[in-house]
C-alpha cells in the first residue's frame, strides 16, 4: 500500500515489475479517505470488519455538514518540513 504524493513512481514500478501487488492510494478529501479505507478493507477480506466503522465515519461526517457555518475561513497547514 502506498500514497501516490508519498511514494515514487519508480520504486512503486519496482515493486510491480518484481511481482509484488501495489496498491496505490491518492487521498483529495475526506470522503475519499473513507472510500479508501473501505476499498482497503475489501482487498484484506475484512469487509464486515470494517463495516461498523466506515459507516460511523460516514454518520459522523453527515451529522457534522448539519452545523458547519455559513462561512469557512480559510488555513494553511504544512505538513511537511523539507521544503515547507
């Protein structure tokens, strides 16, 4: 499992062209990462498993929109130090 920002396409290449199974991720937002989280867990045979949780993120994320503000101010967050 890799993150297409996080990894090389060369090593991620390398890994494929040695017979390993890579899958790639690319998280662009929230919903996304639930998707992916519940992708993952139909690749490892964990579905039930996962279930419970992917649908209480998704419960939590519904009742959340319900009281989000009329505006939203902007942020920046870096999260990586090199380069910033």
């Amino acid at each position: 499992i890799c993150n297409r920002e996080e990894n090389r396409e060369r090593d991620v290449l390398a890994l494929t062209n040695a017979g390993l199974a890579v899958y790639v991720t690319e998280i662009t937002s929230v919903e996304n990462a639930i998707q992916t989280l519940a992708t993952l867990a139909d690749l490892l045979h964990a579905t039930d498993a996962a279930h419970v949780q992917v649908h209480a993120m998704r419960a939590a994320i519904a009742d959340l929109q319900l009281h989000v503000p009329a505006w939203r101010p902007r942020v920046l967050v870096p999260i990586w130090r090199e380069p910033w």
